[in-house]
C-alpha cells in the first residue's frame, strides 16, 4: 500500500502541505496545456477536490516526489472519473514539465498500477487526448490499448484500458 517506493519515486497521498506547489505545477502551461488560466484559488480549489475524491473512494491522484531530495514532482494513480456514464478507475499522471523525457511518468504509472492490483481493481482507464503522444507512450508502455474514443470534459479522447490480475 502506500507510501510506493518505485526505483526512483516515492508516492503517497496528497496533503494539505503539497497545495501549494501542486497549484505551480499546474500553473505551468505545458503541464495544462489544454486548460484556460485560473487562478491560483481556483486551482487550489480543483485540488481540494481531488482531496475529497481520495476520501470517499480510497484511491485518487497521489502525491509523486523524487526519492532523491524529495522534490514533489506532479501526481500520479487511479482516481474514479465518471467517463460516459460509468465510474471508471482512471489512471493518470501529471508531472513537471522539467521531468518530462525522463521516465519518470512510466515509472510513476507502473508503480500506482502495481497499487491498483493491490486495491483489488480488476481493470484500469486512462483519457488520453489523440494528440497527446507523450502519454500514448506511456500507457503502452505500462500494457494498456485503446478501447474506443469517448467525450469527457467536452473534448475528445482516447480510452485505454488494461485488465489487471
């Protein structure tokens, strides 16, 4: 369960204490590029909600800092999206744009999949944007395969999907 240590990643769950720096990362606009710019209240409000999410579900965005230092570097795990209609397991990542390249994505999504089996999910989502080919990457590295394209957030995107053990 959590704290995961990966190779080079710790994850755990979100705090209070990370709003702050969470609210930066999302500030940056490669990190959510396809998002307006809000306001730092308005951000700290999206993650207070992310918050709640993990309270009643027991799974959600978690923390993923750099073992070495501690850097806290984005969020990463299994959150329920309502997706169609359903309430789906999502696997999701965001990172600092500065840890992109790295592999620190794969290794954070590995890990919070490994806490998904854990968890007793018998499959894992993941909403890809078409044009995102950073996380295309990603998800076919950790095994998943489009399932269809679906509209979520008024946008459309490609659904992954993995089956776990």
């Amino acid at each position: 369960m959590l704290p995961l240590q990966t190779e080079r990643l710790t994850i755990r769950e979100l705090v209070a204490g990370d709003l702050d720096e969470l609210a930066d990362i999302y500030a940056d606009p490669k990190v959510r590029w396809w998002e307006r710019r809000r306001s730092r209240e308005t951000r700290h409000a999206a993650i207070d909600a992310s918050l709640e999410r993990y309270r009643r579900a027991g799974m959600g965005e978690y923390a993923v800092l750099l073992r070495a230092g501690g850097r806290l570097i984005g969020v990463g795990g299994p959150a329920l999206r309502e997706i169609e209609g359903d309430c789906l397991p999502e696997l999701g990542w965001e990172l600092r744009s500065d840890q992109w390249g790295h592999g620190c994505a794969t290794e954070a999504a590995a890990g919070t999949l490994t806490h998904a089996v854990d968890l007793g999910l018998p499959r894992v989502y993941s909403l890809i944007v078409p044009d995102d080919v950073r996380s295309q990457g990603v998800t076919r590295r950790i095994g998943m395969t489009i399932q269809r394209q679906v509209t979520w957030s008024d946008r459309p995107h490609d659904l992954w999907a993995r089956d776990l053990p």
